[in-house]
C-alpha cells in the first residue's frame, strides 16, 4: 500500500527539478490531485494497523520517556524530578550494575551461539539431505520452540546441587568442582549465559543454513579444483556468502541479552546478592516492588538507548557489507 | 507519511500533558472516610439480598478457601468469587487492584504504603461495633497505619484470618539420633546438638536463600530475640522515629549465625534453594533443623506425623527472654469495596464462630484471632500444631512478639536483606557491613 505511494512520490518529484513552466505546473497539479486519489485507500487500509501501533507501541513510549522525569508512585500524584532518576542511573552502583552484567551476556547470548550456530550449520550442510542432517537441525532448534520460562525451570533442575550437570560430573570424577551453579556468585552468570547460549544458537543455526543454502555450488567445485580444503572451503566462499545472515543473528542475539528477562526471572531473580541482576529484571523490581515508576521508567529509556547504540552500528556494518 | 508523523505527535502530546496519577486523586483520598462511618452506624451484616463477595487471595493456603465456603454454608445469600495468586504476584498488583477493581476482601502484602495512599478502609468504626478492640491489642497493632506511614498505631486498616508464628522445626528421629530428647533450654545447648549433628555427617540446617527470598531473615531474627529485645526490633520494623537495626545486640545475633555458616551447620546450597525445596527436604529426612512458621503444622502432621517437633529459639540464659516473630495473616478490604459491610461481617466471624476457628486452627494451623478466652478446638497433644499453638501462648505472655524485619518497608526485602543475606553466606559480606548496609537502605527508603 506504502510502496505505490511513496513510488508516485518519486514519479511526480523528479520532473520538478528543471526550471518551473506553466505546462509543468499544470502537470505537476493533476499529479497532486493523483497522488492524494491514489493515497487516499492507502492511508485508509494503513489506518488500523497506525492505530494500534500508536495506541500499544508509540503511547506508551511516550509515557514512559514522560514518567521518567517524575517521582511517582503508580497511584497518588507524581512530582517533577527533572533528571534526577537519570542521574541516579549513572552514579548508583545498584542501578549501574545491572547494565555491566547485561553486556557480559552478550558473550554468552551472542557470540557464543553465533560462533556455534556458523559451524553447526557448515557441518550441516556438509552432511546434504541425510537423515542425520534432519535430526540435528530439529535438535539444535528445538530450544527455539520450548518457551523460556520453560527452558528456565528445566534448566534450573539441570544446573542444581543434585542435578543432572553435577551427577555427570561426579560420575567422571570431577567431584570437587560440583557446586550449586545458579547459586554461586561466581559461576551464577556464567550458568545464566549458558541456558541462554542454549536457547539462540538454534536460531543463529538456522539462519546460517538459510544463507548456506543460497551459496551458487559452482563456487565450491572452484573452489575445491583450486585445491581448497574444507576449512579453506569454509573461510573463503561460506562466510563471506552468509556475512547479511550473520549481521542479522548478532543484531537479535545482542538485543535478546540486552533486554534478557525470562530465563533469569525464572533461574534466578537477580541472585545471589545481584551477581545475575539485569537491566530488565531492575526495571521490574522498581515499578511492581519498589514503586518507583519514574527511576524503573529512566532505566527503560536508558536500556532502549543502549539497545540502539548497540545495535545501530552493528546495522551499519551489515549494510555496507552487502553494498560493497 | 506526513499524518503518520503528526499522529504520533498527537499522540506525544496527549501524553505529556499533566502529571501522571493526577487526575485519579480527589475521588480516592474521599473514598475510606464516607463509605465505612456511614456504613458503620447501623446494622453490619451481610443482609439478607444475593451478595457476591470479591476475594483476591494467596495461593496454596487453603484456609482462606474452607472459611468461605463454610461461610457460604452459614449464610445461603452469600457467594464467595475467589481470585487466587501467588504472594509475590499479589504484591506487585496490589496497588492496581485495590485502585482499579471493585475487590472486597484481599490478601495484603507489607500495607503501610497502601494505606497512606488511601486505598485500604479503615476498619475502626467496624473495629469499635464488632468489639475487635476488646481484644489483646497486640494482635492488632501490626495492622495500624499512622498518616505518616509507621505501622504500630493509627488507624486500623487490616485484619487477620489467624496469626502465625516462626521458630524451629525438628526432626524427631534424627533429633534422639544426635542425643536431644527434648528441645534446647539455651543458645549454648543448641549449638551443641547443631555440632553434633555435623559430627554425625548430617545436615544440621536447612534454610531456602536462593533467588529472592533471603530466608536466613528467619534465624537471623530470632536469634536477635535471643541476644536483645523485641520490642526495639518491633520499633525498627514500625519505622519509629530514630530506630536502628545496627545495634550491638543485632550485631552479636548476626556474628552468631555467621558462626553457623562458618561452621557448615548449613547445606552447602542454601543460596540455590527456594522455599520449597527447603520443605520437601525436610520432609525427606535431609535436614535436623529449619527455621519457618507454623503454617506449615497442619502439613507436617499429615506428612510426617509424630516426627516433626517444634520449639522456640532459645534464650542466651535458661528461662532468659523468648521471642518469635507473629504476623496476622492480613486481609484488607478495598476502598472501592462494594460489599465492605459483608467483607467486615465475614472477618469477624472468622474470630468470633467455632466452626471458623476450628478450621483456623486445624487446616491453617495458627492460632485464630478473638478474645484471649475464646474456644479452642482439642488437638492431639503430641502433634506439631499443638507444640506450635503452645508455644505461640507462651511468647504472648512473655510480650515476645515481633513483626518480620522483612516487613519494615516495602521493597528492604528483596533489595537489602536478601542480596546481603546471600554475601553473607558467600563470604563477601561481614555480619558488621550487613547490619550497616540495611540501615542505610531503610533509611533511604523511608526517608522518601
């Protein structure tokens, strides 16, 4: 609907450019009077789907950047605080802390799956239409269709004192390295970034395999008549064939530990102490148990910020890759 | 393209234009006053007309749902539609429900905010016609709310199905295993039941501290009792003027219990297991001791009847100061409520008839509210429920009662006690920065 809008857009504007004539300007009327005929049924079709994403997207946000220059407490009347909740977010250790963790996740949540999901994905394709290619790409996307909350409870049974991962562990005689993973304020994060690393690197597979598949196979037969071995086969006509796909699995995965908020509600709640407390979860706590609706408001501007600041760059990279 | 960006100003606009909250203000603050004086005066009763109460409520505690329906049985015009929860989740709708919703009756997590922003009736008027201020005043002192926001005095603004008390659970077999026949007369005779129990490779304590619930609040509180007094700690929770958790006292409660942890009394895990968790193992045989209330007597007698003992924490010195932390199970009604007359008739019942506190006591497994003289169903003796409702008499004597330090304010919880419980058991927090930690958060808490 957009599309043959904005493309009459560019019809009629073009032609302006050169000197203004009254034939022209003429012209450049009946096209007008087009432009709205036709952009009438349009805006018309595109109405509905404006209004939700005003009323649910865009007011919100609205109100949430408003509420963060308040003092408020969900019910009785706010007070104007200026930038006060923004400077408590950068001289409040407990409010900072959070934000440090959420970027250590991207390890765990970005380039740990990525990496895998790459060479998942290679072996996959290597293995062609096989039975076995079949299963390990169900397997491997599997966590992708179990819900989060689900992933976290199963995974919290898994990483316990008497869970599955320790038992293991003493079976091969690494008793003295059994702990309470998500219990522990050293490995706490670590075992979050796990469970998380578990759940995306089907997607980043998957994706991967997407772009594999479009990979012209004459590349390879080249390839491999230059003398190219697999992991030179790899290096020099599989990533470069995937770079947009690739782009696309870091912007998610990155955005996915940013604003993680499931899997840690559910394994941890932020403990112990804060050693697992994310810039989501805060959030939560400040506008449900804290009441304070302006400072969990500032930190969620501060965290869609940092979303963009993130991600924009990144978005960059990946367009001027395909251009190039 | 251009109307899409001047709806979304629009939109800008429409939000920005007063402070949020504002408008909602005159109608709630009204509310409290009118409805409960002019109720008050005549009649209370639940009338004779089809009533529908609305109930929001905890889940996994049944009481609630046995008192209504033998309620209903009582008075055939009256419905109960109960809404259950979790505790956490009530705690987060709290302020939206009450707001928002037409809710007579609801389970109440830490009020004094609640209260001073005008949302919960206050009770008194029904308080002075049912005679609910006859009663020990102890039993509702928890649930006064000053206009500033302390708790201890003020208007009465809660009411409670029972009240519960904490204090030691034990395991019977494992109990005579490691030579204690009968419960600890001092702290020094429980410390040593708690090395032998070590000595013969068992756990000796269990407590859940993972995820955010700070359990370890639990002992850390009763042995205050044990080190100091009650009722500075009561004054503390109350937030009265110039009180302090840091005190010498609670200092030496909390270098105890770091003792314990030192020691390895506890399971190592104690900073991955939640409440229930904590429960079961109990029940398995796993541990000799845990620290909860007795709201658990009615399940430990069904789940390992004969085998669960219960006692206080003992004093410093024989027969030396008992305390233990009791809380009312708070109800509150709405200042919206439709029904506030039939919400205050069915609280008092639940005091007032035997039936009701029959079922208080044997499937809630506390002690009900009401006069210090009212009926009491006959209960096994050697039962848990027993020892707990026993000893829930001997603290009331001795003036050992304590609201939970969780309680100060609404979020010292899970943003001070539970993180700082948890460095404790890490090793990253000393027993001194813990104490002074907390003070400085409730002091930022309160002092907004």
């Amino acid at each position: 609907m957009s599309t043959s809008w904005s493309t009459t857009d560019k019809a009629t504007s073009r032609p302006s450019a050169p000197g203004p004539s009254d034939d022209l300007r003429r012209k450049r009327r009946a096209a007008k009077v087009r432009r709205l005929r036709t952009g009438l049924p349009g805006l018309l079709l595109v109405a509905p789907a404006l209004a939700f994403y005003g009323v649910f997207v865009l007011r919100p946000l609205a109100a949430t950047v408003q509420y963060s220059f308040y003092e408020w407490n969900g019910i009785s009347t706010a007070t104007w605080a200026g930038v006060d909740n923004y400077v408590r977010l950068l001289t409040d250790p407990d409010l900072l802390g959070p934000i440090l963790n959420a970027l250590q996740l991207i390890i765990y949540f970005s380039f740990v799956p990525v990496v895998f999901g790459v060479i998942a994905a290679a072996i996959i394709r290597k293995m062609g239409a096989s039975r076995l290619a079949g299963i390990s790409r169900t397997v491997l996307f599997l966590p992708q269709v179990i819900p989060l909350v689900a992933a976290g409870i199963m995974w919290t049974w898994l990483l316990a004192t008497d869970g599955a991962v320790n038992q293991v562990m003493r079976v091969i005689g690494l008793d003295g390295l059994t702990r309470a993973w998500l219990g522990d304020f050293d490995t706490a994060l670590p075992a979050v970034g796990v469970i998380g690393a578990w759940v995306n690197v089907g997607l980043c597979m998957l994706l991967m395999l997407a772009g594999m598949t479009k990979v012209d196979p004459s590349l390879y037969e080249a390839a491999r008549l230059d003398g190219a071995g697999p992991i030179r086969e790899f290096v020099s006509v599989t990533l470069p064939a995937v770079r947009q796909e690739l782009g696309v699995a870091i912007i998610i995965t990155v955005i996915s530990a940013l604003r993680s908020f499931d899997i840690i509600f559910i394994s941890t709640q932020g403990g112990p102490g804060s050693s697992t407390m994310v810039p989501g979860l805060e959030i939560y706590y400040l506008a449900f148990f804290e009441r304070e609706i302006g400072q969990a408001s500032a930190l969620a501007v501060a965290l869609t910020v940092l979303v963009l600041i993130v991600v924009l760059p990144l978005n960059r990279l990946t367009r001027s890759d395909s251009d190039s | 393209m251009r109307s899409a960006a001047l709806g979304a100003i629009g939109l800008l606009a429409l939000a920005a234009c007063s402070p949020p909250g504002g408008d909602e203000e005159p109608e709630e603050t009204s509310a409290p006053t009118t409805s409960a004086t002019t109720s008050a005066s005549g009649e209370i009763s639940c009338g004779t007309e089809e009533v529908t109460v609305e109930a929001y409520v905890e889940t996994g505690f049944p009481v609630f749902a046995e008192l209504a329906a033998e309620f209903e049985s009582q008075h055939p015009n009256v419905t109960f539609n109960i809404r259950e929860d979790q505790f956490a989740v009530i705690t987060q709708n709290a302020p939206r429900i009450l707001a928002d919703s037409e809710t007579d009756i609801m389970r109440l997590p830490q009020m004094s905010e609640l209260a001073s922003d005008g949302l919960l009736l206050d009770l008194d008027p029904y308080a002075e016609a049912f005679g609910w201020d006859q009663w020990p005043s102890s039993q509702l002192e928890q649930m006064r709310v000053d206009d500033e926001g302390r708790r201890g005095s003020g208007p009465l603004y809660a009411m409670g199905l029972n009240y519960s008390m904490t204090g030691v659970f034990y395991n019977v077999e494992l109990a005579e295993q490691i030579g204690m026949t009968e419960p600890p007369a001092t702290l020094d005779e429980f410390d040593a039941y708690l090395q032998a129990a070590a000595d013969e490779g068992l756990t000796p304590l269990n407590q859940f501290n993972g995820g955010a619930t700070g359990g370890l609040a639990f002992p850390l509180q009763a042995l205050m009792a044990s080190y100091g007094d009650p009722s500075e700690i009561n004054s503390w929770v109350y937030q009265q003027e110039g009180a302090n958790i840091d005190t010498e006292s609670n200092l030496a409660a909390a270098q105890h219990l770091n003792g314990w942890i030192e020691s390895g009394y506890f399971a190592d895990d104690i900073n991955a297991i939640d409440y229930a968790q904590m429960m079961a193992r109990f029940i398995e045989g796993d541990s000799v001791f845990i620290f909860t209330g007795d709201w658990e007597s009615g399940n430990l007698d069904t789940q390992m009847p004969g085998n669960a003992g219960f006692f206080l924490m003992p004093p410093l010195e024989e027969g030396g100061q008992l305390g233990a932390m009791s809380a009312p199970l708070t109800y509150g009604v709405s200042a919206n409520a439709a029904n506030p007359d039939c919400a205050a008739t069915f609280l008092d019942w639940v005091a007032t008839d035997e039936t009701a506190r029959t079922i208080a006591v044997e499937i809630g497994g506390s002690h009900p509210m009401g006069p210090a003289d009212a009926f009491m169903p006959e209960l096994d003796e050697s039962s848990v429920t027993a020892q707990t409702l026993a000893a829930g008499a001997t603290v009331a004597e001795n003036n050992g009662t304590m609201d939970f330090i969780a309680n100060a304010t609404g979020s010292i919880y899970a943003q001070s006690w539970t993180p700082q419980l948890q460095n404790m058991v890490a090793g990253q927090q000393t027993p001194e920065g813990l104490l002074e930690t907390v003070q400085s958060d409730y002091l930022e808490q309160i002092g907004e």
